[in-house]
C-alpha cells in the first residue's frame, strides 16, 4: 500500500517556522499529520491538556515547550514563563495544578550566571503558584546548536469537581470574558529583541492565574470554555473554540481591552494586537446570568484587575468570528496563517 503525506508536499516541502506560530499552518500540520495517524479518544478531547481517568481519579496532563527569544524580556524570563504557561494550561482544563516536571536543552556557551537567574525565577514562580517540580531532564548541545536554552515542561493537576471545561460546550447566548490587556507580552518581547524603546515601558503580563481561578471556581461551576491566548493571540484562539463548538464568536472593538502604549507600538509596527501572544491572559465563556458574579470575584485579583466582556457567542455564521467596529460595522477575524512574531513563548 503506497502511503502519501497529507499536507502537500507541493506547497511545503519544509518545516516552516509559521507551522509552530499558532495559526492556520500549525493547526493543519497538528490535524493532518499527528492527530490524523495517532488519534485515541484522549487527543480528540482537543484540550489544553488531557484529561485521564486514573484509578478512579480524574486528572489532567499537559506538556508544553519554552523557546523564546530573548531569554530575558520585561516582565521575566523563560524561567517564569515556563511555569506560568504549564500552570495556566492545566487550570484551563479545570484543574489544580500540583507536579511539574521541567526538562532543559542549554547550549554549551550559555553564561552559568544567566541560567542561574532563569532557575531563580523557576523557584519563585513554582513557589506563588504553589506546584512543585518533581521530576526533570538536562541536556547540553554544541554552540550553535541551542539558541541559549530550551525548556519543556509537563504538568498534573487534579481535576476540580462538578466543573466540565470543553471547547465543544460553548453555547449560544455565552459571554466572553477576558482579565486585562491583551498583547503585552508579545510586544514586550519584540521591544528587547529589536532594541525598541517606547514613551511608557511595556511589560511581558507573564502570570500563574491558578489561584484567580479556583476562587472563581468556588463561585460558579457554569464555566463552559476556558483558554489561555498564547501563540496567535486572542483571535486565533476564539477561531479554535467557534470552529470547535460549530459557534458563532462576535467580538465588541470598544470592549477591547487594549493599553494605549500597545495600541501605539502595534499601528507603529504594523501589526493587530488580536493576534499577538499573551502569557498572563485567560479567556472565559461562560452564560450571562453567571458572568456579573465571575466578574466580581476575577477583580479581586491583581491578575484580574482588568476583567470584562468582550463578545458573545451567537447561532450567526457558525465557525467564525466577527469584530464589531467601533462605528457598528463587521469585519471577520479570520485565523492567522502564521505568527506575526515568531519565538516569543
């Protein structure tokens, strides 16, 4: 039997760095050529994590892999960034996060005193978010070979009860509710790397959020959907749950939580902060009967400050999603093919 790959080779040949950018590319490499060959009923749950039934228990499982470039950013390092993103992948499964295990590849040539900071801000993160590190791997590559260090993290958290958190339980009439200003950490990035200075800094909001959401756990079990905006930025990541969900997704311009010193750097740039990376953002559906009391305990939270609504689900062009403009027309969100700022999580 002749097999064939299922991504044209006539249109790639080559790995692109697009395919790992959170966009059309990567979720066509993800579907066609892994999901597709090894599928089980765990992968298909298309989590954040899986969500494994262990001996009566129930828990969720989540790996991720850390990349960035610069190591150092405003707002932290690849260190922090690592154990905030793993935490944050496991609470979006509905989870407690507990164990973490944290692998490192260095390139020989890394300064010892630049990987001792980045070890500093693993044991603070892991510390405020109260998970441990249980386990681990170290390998070091020739120069060259690395681009400073890599890190891959896999992470166990205990499934909370009476919630049920899936992508495929968005409903109509849902609210869409996000904690802050979206895009910083992406822009916070760029600016180290290209040497950008800006009239206000703009700070990575790289945070654990597992304590925000377990006491919004305690107030409300009707969460449906939960999300973290990484690679892709919020756009992306409401394209995954309206095509998901077979939902409809319409977004409000003027709800949009955006801080002005992001706005300008993103029309100086060229670039729409909906598809730029967030590692401190949560995006919560959710019906609107229950929002007003997840609203009110998110902004309790120095992480939840700048919660609010930013859309709805609707039975209106289903799979996609729409903006409605400040001036009350639509224009669709559509999924970005690539990454508008490769390496920056």
């Amino acid at each position: 039997m002749e097999l064939a790959c299922p991504i044209p080779i006539s249109d790639y040949d080559r790995i692109l760095l697009a395919h790992g950018g959170g966009g059309k590319l990567m979720h066509q490499l993800i579907e066609k050529m892994i999901f597709n060959e090894l599928k089980n009923e765990f992968l298909e749950q298309t989590h954040d994590g899986a969500l494994l039934p262990i001996k009566g228990n129930k828990v969720a499982f989540t790996t991720d892999s850390f990349v960035v470039n610069p190591l150092f950013f405003p707002g932290g390092n690849i260190g922090d960034l690592a154990i905030n993103g793993t935490v944050n992948d496991l609470v979006c499964c509905g989870a407690k996060p507990l164990y973490l295990s944290l692998s490192f590849i260095i390139e020989e040539g890394l300064l010892m005193d630049d990987f001792w900071k980045i070890i500093q801000n693993i044991k603070a993160a892991a510390l405020k978010s109260g998970v441990k590190i249980v386990t681990g791997d170290t390998k070091v590559v020739e120069k060259g070979k690395g681009d400073g260090i890599f890190i891959n993290t896999a992470g166990i958290g205990e499934l909370i009860p009476d919630l049920s958190i899936n992508p495929i339980h968005c409903q109509t009439g849902d609210v869409i509710i996000i904690n802050g200003a979206i895009a910083e950490h992406g822009i916070a990035v760029l600016s180290k790397r290209e040497g950008l200075t800006f009239e206000t800094d703009i700070v990575s909001d790289s945070a654990s959020l597992n304590t925000m959401m377990e006491a919004v756990f305690e107030v409300s079990n009707k969460i449906h959907v939960l999300r973290d905006p990484t690679r892709g930025g919020l756009a992306s990541t409401l394209n995954e749950i309206a095509q998901a969900s077979n939902t409809g997704i319409t977004l409000y311009e003027k709800n949009l939580p955006i801080s002005e010193s992001v706005k300008g750097a993103c029309e100086l740039l060229g670039f729409d902060p909906l598809y730029v990376a967030n590692e401190g953002k949560i995006v919560v559906i959710l019906p609107e009967d229950a929002a007003e009391k997840v609203l009110e305990t998110m902004k309790e939270f120095p992480e939840g400050k700048g919660s609010c609504i930013i859309g709805k689900v609707t039975a209106l062009h289903p799979g996609k999603v729409h903006l409605e403009t400040v001036i009350g027309s639509k224009r669709m969100v559509d999924m970005i093919s690539g990454e508008q700022l490769p390496r920056i999580c």
